[in-house]
C-alpha cells in the first residue's frame, strides 16, 4: 500500500465510534485498461480474509439429508427444508430476509434453487454455494466470517467494493486484510491494470491506500 500502517491507524482513530452502530472498513479498487462489459474480463474472486471481516454472519443451509441436517443442528445453522424452496419464491419478506446469511444447499437443490430464486438472489451476490461434502459444514461454519467474494456487477463499471473489516478491530489487522485484498486482486488483473484504491468506514470520508 501507499501508506503506512502508521497512518492507516490515525485514520481509524480520527473515525471510529462516531455513529451509533459499528461501522463496516469498506475498500474500493479502481481499473484502468480493462472492459468489464466482455465476460472474459469480469471478476468473480473468493478471498479468505486473514483476520475476519469483525462481524459474524449467520448461516443458513438447504437441505432435506439427515446427516446434514443433524450436521446443522450441531452448528446452530439455520435450516430450510427443499419443499419450502418454491413457497419461499412467493413470499417478498421471505426472500428479503435471506440476505442476513452466508448460505449453502445440498447440491441436488441448487437447480430448484436457481429457478425458484435465483432472480432474486443473483443480482445480489447472494446465491447459496453447494455443499461439496457433510464434513465441509463444520469447515464452512468457521470460514464464515473470513470470506468475501469480489464480484464485476451492475453496469460493469472499472470499480469493486469490499469490506475488509469492522471499526472495532485493531488496525493493523484491517491493514493485513487490504494488503491481502490488493495483492490477489493485482495477481489477477496485472498491477499495472489498478488504477487506485480508496478505504473508508461506512459514513467516513475514504482516504486513499494506493
């Protein structure tokens, strides 16, 4: 990064604590040189935060096996059987509030999922990941609140946003993550290809990175 950890701790010192919530640390990357309208070029990049995003989200799996769902239990994960799936659909609240989880499906679900909400969810980012395996629960349930997916969307603009943690981490684990970020986004796309980056809290004024 451009900047010292040094200043990446003023800058979160100057800015905490000043809202009534806890602020999410968001990381915006700027382009240049890439057209993102061609497919070929768009991201879609799952990285595994070092030190967490700062806030848990809760799980939520499909699945009607009942090794799975035991598995679930176990875990304290939210459970929606495969019948519900359609009524779900028709029910705007329902869907709404599917967006509070991190979700996973038995991947016999996952076309029934696709037909049933994928509308919905797709735009958003938010489609279930299939559950390769039983065991992979557990795994999944620790890995929750590490994993961020950068994703090209909208009108395919040369930008992406992330968050990278939260208000109340220590600095230089919110530093550790968007050197993380940067450099896989750069091992994707070419250094030369970045064109900025900018961090900020939610109702902050962004300060330039690189």
């Amino acid at each position: 990064m451009a900047i010292s950890l040094d200043e990446f701790s003023k800058f979160m010192a100057e800015n905490k604590g000043q809202r009534k919530f806890k602020q999410s640390v968001e990381l915006a990357i700027n382009f240049k040189g890439i057209d993102f309208t061609k497919q070929d070029n768009r991201l879609n990049i799952e990285i595994m935060l070092p030190n967490g995003k700062g806030k848990t989200r809760k799980m939520l799996v499909f699945a009607t096996e009942r090794n799975i769902l035991d598995d679930a239990r176990k875990n304290d994960i939210t459970i929606i059987d495969g019948a519900e799936i359609p009524r779900i659909a028709t029910d705007q609240a329902r869907m709404n509030s599917l967006l509070e989880y991190d979700m996973f499906a038995q991947p016999n679900l996952m076309p029934t999922i696709a037909k049933a909400l994928g509308q919905f969810l797709g735009p958003r980012n938010s489609m279930p990941k299939p559950l390769l395996s039983v065991s992979s629960l557990n795994t999944l349930a620790g890995e929750a609140s590490k994993r961020i997916t950068i994703r090209s969307r909208g009108k395919y603009l040369p930008t992406v946003h992330t968050v990278v943690g939260s208000e109340d981490m220590e600095p230089k684990k919110v530093y550790d993550n968007i050197n993380e970020v940067l450099n896989k986004i750069k091992a994707k796309v070419g250094q030369n290809n970045v064109r900025s980056a900018y961090v900020k809290l939610t109702m902050s004024k962004p300060m330039k990175v690189m």
